[in-house]
C-alpha cells in the first residue's frame, strides 16, 4: 500500500471514529420520553443515563492512557469503538437494567477511543496536528447534532421506535471499525515515541491550568444545552423556536470547531486567542441580559462560535502542551476526566440555584464567572511551554 493510500485511510478513519464519538449520547435526550413511556421508569432513571455517561467518563478517562500503552493506540482506539458498538447494542435489547449495562459500555469505549486518539495522531502525522483536531472536533459537534434533530423522526417517522433509532449508528460504528483496521499495526513512530517515560502530569501546574481551562469550557457547554431552552421558554418563547435555538448554537458552534486548531498551530503562543474567546463570551452572555428575540439570536452566534473554538483550543493544548506520547496520553486523560467530573457538576449546581432563587439571571452570571475562569487559567496554559 502506497504512503499517500495508508495516509488517506488514516484520515478516513480518524474522521469516522470521529462522528461516532457523541452519536450514541447526543440521539438519547430527545427519546427520553419514549424509553421513559415504554419501560416505565421516572424522569430521575431516565435523566440518569446521561449521568451514567459522564460518569463513566469521568472515571475512565484516567485509565485510557494505561490501555493505550498496553496495547498500542490504534488497537486500544478499535477496542474502544468495538465496546460502544456492542454498549449500543446491548442497551436497546430488553428492561432498565440492559439500558443502563448497554449506556455504561458505551461510555468506557467512547472515553477510551477519545482520550487516545489527540496522542495517537500527534504520533502518527505530527507535520497535521491541526487539522486532524479539527476534524475531530468537527466530526464529534457535527454528527452530535445531527444525531439529537434525527432520532425522533427515525423512530416515528420510519416506525423504528426508540430502540431501533439507538440502535441504528451501530452501521457507523462498524464502517469505522473496518477503515480503522490497518492501523492495528504498530508503526516506528509510535514505538519510538512509547520508549520515552511519561511525565507525572497531576505534579504539573502547567497540567492543572491545561485541566482547570477544559473544565470551564465544559461547565459553560453542558449548562447552556442543558438549561438554556428552559431559559428562553420562561421569556415566552415556543418549545418549539426554543429548541431550534439550542440546534442553531449548535451549528454555528462548527465555524470555532474547525477553525481554530490550524490557526493556534501556527502561533507560538495562544494566549491572545483564548483572550480574544474570552472577551467574545462576556459580550455574547452578557447580551443575554436584553429579552429581545434579535438580541438573543446574535448573542447565541457569538457563543456558539466561542464554545467551539472553546473545544479545540482545548484539544489543540492537550498536544501542544506535552512533548512525549505517552505524556500527551496521560494530559488527555487528566484533562477529559476533570472536564467531564466539572461538566457533570455544572448543570447541578445551577439547578439548585434556580431551585432556591427562581432567577433565571442567575444562569447568565454564573456562565460570565465561568468565562473569569475560562480567562484565568487560559492565559498560562496558552503560553510556548512543555510539561
């Protein structure tokens, strides 16, 4: 196989693994009220399967790096894949407890694959750091909203019911599985890469503002797509307008997704862009202050845009940060595990406030001090230095 052929399957399969690593998240939420109707479980066991998600991934994602030097990356990343795959179809068999068995394999082998994959292609095709993290956080924030505006229709529309709309991105997962394979051989790049020890990344205060900068941008993602159609319904918008808002934050989340890695991989520092982000969320939320629909829609473009480019700059200093393989692994995993343990906590805590104080300006003021962190801990994480 000729070096432009195995480098173009490369991408192929870092583009498919890509897409199906939110698929099988993002197509629950709208199907709650069906799994919910059909099993006859309460809105707590239903909520609790994205719970049980982030969970996972927030306990996994420390293990990841150590399968991934076991193993080698590319087989750890096939391992991961082949589990959400048999997750995805093991939860749409039969009762609560299959669901929940079925939702916690698709966790471990989403966060495996995840983790993995930043330290996998910076050994791989180092000279396309950026581009291969734009394509992965393209892929990911692409198919995850693609897959939350399709699953109702599939199981209404083509009469699939909830189980077979689940069931169905196990097609992806399979094709992914089949480009994925030849790079389940070891190459000399990542035996290389593997003979140098990994660095203790929970010593690094360099890791830790890395970490703390992920956890902002993941705090301010999962409370906005968890609370903000409430917010607006409670204006007097429509479920319906609401929803669509959510989706169109979505979207337009794609122009910072795939932008913004090719631009921070050719600045010796990314301090300034992760300003610039910054100075853009406080305008963007702070314009949620104005009850006006026009207002709102331009506030939710300048959001989208930054909580995109939010992800990849985190992705993108996950590589930049690190100089070894293997310490690259362990800042993935330290990053995404923090991430998602603060994401999981977000939604919680301004539940609870609103519980208590019944604002809704509580949401915009809570997601500014987020933006002060996100600022904070960026701007030395940004600068031209390794772990």
């Amino acid at each position: 196989m000729s070096k432009p052929t195995q480098q173009g399957l490369l991408i192929l399969g870092i583009i498919l693994i890509s897409i199906n690593l939110r698929t099988s998240i993002a197509s629950v939420g709208p199907l709650i009220p069906f799994i919910r109707e059909d099993l006859g479980i309460s809105n707590g066991l239903a909520g609790f399967l994205t719970t049980l998600s982030l969970i996972t991934f927030a306990v996994f994602s420390l293990f990841a790096p150590s399968i991934g030097k076991k193993l080698g990356h590319g087989k750890a990343i096939f391992l991961g894949i082949s589990l959400l795959s048999v997750g995805v179809a093991i939860r749409v068999l039969d009762g609560i407890e299959l669901l929940y068995f079925g939702t916690a394999l698709t966790g471990i082998g989403i966060v495996t694959a995840n983790v993995l994959m930043i330290p996998f292609f910076k050994a791989r095709i180092p000279e396309k750091i950026g581009l291969m993290t734009a394509l992965l956080s393209t892929g990911m924030s692409l198919f995850a909203a693609i897959a939350s505006g399709i699953s109702v229709p599939l199981a209404i529309d083509l009469g699939w019911g909830w189980r077979g709309s689940l069931a169905s991105w196990v097609v992806l997962m399979v094709l992914a599985l089949v480009i994925w394979i030849p790079q389940l051989k070891p190459q000399s790049s990542s035996r290389k890469a593997d003979q140098h020890p990994a660095k203790n990344v929970w010593k690094s205060n360099l890791a830790w503002q890395v970490t703390l900068f992920m956890g902002a941008q993941s705090v301010m993602y999962f409370t906005m797509i968890t609370w903000l159609p409430d917010m607006l319904i409670a204006r007097g918008m429509s479920p319906v307008n609401a929803g669509i808002a959510l989706s169109y934050m979505q979207l337009i989340s794609l122009i910072g997704t795939f932008f913004a890695p090719n631009l921070l991989m050719r600045l010796r520092e990314q301090s300034g862009v992760i300003l610039g982000v910054g100075i853009a969320y406080l305008v963007g939320y702070s314009a949620l202050f104005v009850h006006h629909d026009w207002v709102t829609l331009a506030a939710l473009t300048v959001i989208g845009v930054c909580s995109g480019a939010s992800l990849s700059i985190a992705y993108t200093l996950i590589s930049l940060r690190s100089a070894e393989d293997l310490t690259t692994a362990k800042l993935s995993g330290m990053v995404q595990s923090a991430g998602y343990v603060l994401a999981a906590l977000g939604p919680l805590l301004f539940g609870i406030s609103l519980d208590l104080f019944d604002n809704w300006d509580i949401l915009i003021w809570f997601l500014l001090t987020m933006t002060v962190q996100f600022v904070a801990f960026g701007l030395p994480a940004g600068r031209d230095k390794k772990i």
